[in-house]
C-alpha cells in the first residue's frame, strides 16, 4: 500500500487508487435505459453526475440504486481527498500522580514454632537505616483531530489507535536477604501498547470532531536509602525483645538505591469508511511519522515478532 507522507499527516493514496481503477458501471434510469460508463466527479451542490463519456446527469434520473452508489463514491472521494477531510494529531497529559514516604525498613521471615503448625512471621526493625520511596504515576496520551471540509455528511466513520510505550521493570526484586550478593540497579525494558476503536455515524459539513487513545500509565519508581548510623554497618540489628539478630548476607544496602521508569513512544491511528467494494478505506497518521514503517500493517503493530518455520529449521540444522 502507498502512502503520502507529509509533515506529521500520512494518508493512503490507495483510495485514489482504488477510484481510478474502478470498472466501468451499468447505471439503469427510472425509465429503465442503461448506459455503461464511469463516474468522473459528483456535485453535490446542483446534484449533477459527470460521466467520463456521457457528460453530466442529473442525479435524479438515475435509479435509487444508482443514487446510492453515486453518493457512496462521493463520500469515498471526498474523505480520502488530504485538503477536505483534515486530520491532525496531538500529544496529551492527562493526569500526574506523586506518592512518597520516608520509611524505616524491615525485615521479614517466616519462623516454625514448635508445637504451632502455623508458620509465625519474625519482623526485625532496621532502625539504623532509613529509606526514602517515591512513585510518580502519569497518564499520556494523543489527541485526534477531525475536521470534515466538504460540502456533504461522511458517514460511518472508523478510528481506530495504538498507543506504544516502554517501562522498565526490575530484574532483582527488592529483598534485603543475601543483598550483599545482588546489584539492584538493573532493570529490563517491557514494550506495551494499548488499543482503541469507536465509531462516528456521522460528520456533517464543517464539523470538528475530537477522540483520544487508550491512555498509557507511566511509572517511575525511585528508592533512596541511607545508613543513619555508619558505626553499626555490616548487619547486626536487635529485634524489638532486645535479643541480638544477624541477617546473614546483609551488606551495604544504602548503597542499593534503585529506579525504574517509563517513556511513552508514539501513537498510530489509523481513519477509515467503506469502500466500494466493501473493504474498509484507511488513511493512516502517526506520531512519530516512522511508527507505520516499523510494522507490516496496523494489525501487527506492538505484537512480538513470530520466528518463521524456516528460521526454526535453519536454528535446528546450525545445532
């Protein structure tokens, strides 16, 4: 499928193509003459047909079945003309998030009883430590602009998004045991997306009509830790009963301050009708403009990428 690229707008050149290559058409009259030829252009204001070979007819001459087609064709050619039926895209903040608490951290472990069959869970108080966490949560989104130039309704109107973003995730999850091991700064990126599809039954001359994307959470997540006392590193705590503890393999954990985040990449939507022949007519805009290069089609937008049987075959011949 073409595309016309131009600033920020990619529009399909496939429905001027589809138009130009449509076969010539037998239209019957209220009379029931026929004539076979193709239509050339459609106006709406004195209701008049031109024919590529027949010139122009009135568009009341025509059968009702003829009228519909006409008008159908109208509305294909009036919504995949750049210049009257406007698209324009748009990157939104809707809503910013900040929880953060300075806390004392703890440790955890399950201990049995004898005698109890239920585990009883030991709680030991880091009170030489205290850790700072934030999280900052905000939804992004994009904003689609449609405006509708011509003269006549567009009807039954398609839109359809995917929203595409990254968060990190941790690899290591946050565990004071055995932190002397483990190095918490490492993260792994997760690519997301979201989808959206809703319906305009109709957009009459001039109208303005605005919908959103799915809205994507961006998360980012930071912990800040400090030893309050740094006589006392190494581990050895006391338990609120004032027996002495050791959290074995405990080390410097003020040094394991962490931070995940997130980052919204773009936004594809994608407009369409009915076309002639039944098959949906889309007119394509992204953000940035390389999103619908990056995929094969919109279907297959964000969805991981499938290893083909070849390439299972080559993998099992190279073991």
């Amino acid at each position: 499928m073409k595309r016309i690229l131009g600033c920020f707008l990619i529009g399909s050149s496939a429905v001027f193509a589809q138009l130009d290559s449509m076969e010539p058409r037998t239209f019957t009259n209220n009379a029931g003459k026929t004539l076979t030829d193709r239509i050339a252009k459609y106006d709406f204001l004195t209701q008049e047909v031109l024919l590529e070979k027949s010139g122009k007819v009135p568009l009341e001459t025509f059968s009702a079945a003829d009228q519909a087609y006409v008008l159908h064709w109208n509305q294909v050619e009036g919504f995949s003309s750049l210049l009257r039926f406007k698209m324009k895209l748009k990157k939104e903040t809707w809503a910013n998030l900040k929880h953060e608490q300075n806390i004392t951290p703890y440790y955890m472990d399950a201990i049995q009883i004898p005698g109890k069959r239920t585990p009883t869970h030991n709680v030991i108080i880091l009170e030489d430590y205290e850790e700072y966490n934030a999280v900052y949560l905000q939804a992004e989104g994009y904003e689609i602009t449609l405006r509708n130039q011509n003269l006549f309704p567009i009807e039954n109107i398609t839109v359809e998004s995917k929203i595409f973003y990254e968060q990190e995730q941790y690899i290591i999850p946050d565990s004071l045991f055995s932190s002397a091991e483990n190095d918490y700064f490492d993260t792994v990126l997760t690519n997301k997306f979201r989808y959206c599809s809703e319906t305009i039954p109709i957009m009459v001359t001039r109208e303005e009509v605005i919908l959103n994307s799915e809205a994507a959470v961006i998360v980012d997540h930071q912990i800040e830790r400090s030893l309050l006392n740094p006589s006392k590193k190494g581990g050895d705590t006391e338990s609120t009963d004032g027996i002495s503890t050791d959290i074995e393999g405990f080390g410097e954990w003020d040094d394991h301050g962490r931070r995940r985040k997130g980052r919204v990449l773009g936004a594809w939507f994608r407009v369409g009708i009915e076309g002639l022949d039944g098959k949906m007519v889309w007119r394509d805009i992204a953000s940035p403009s390389s999103l619908i290069d990056k995929w094969e089609s919109f279907e297959t937008a964000g969805l991981p990428e499938q290893t083909s049987a070849d390439d299972e075959e080559d993998t099992d011949d190279s073991l």
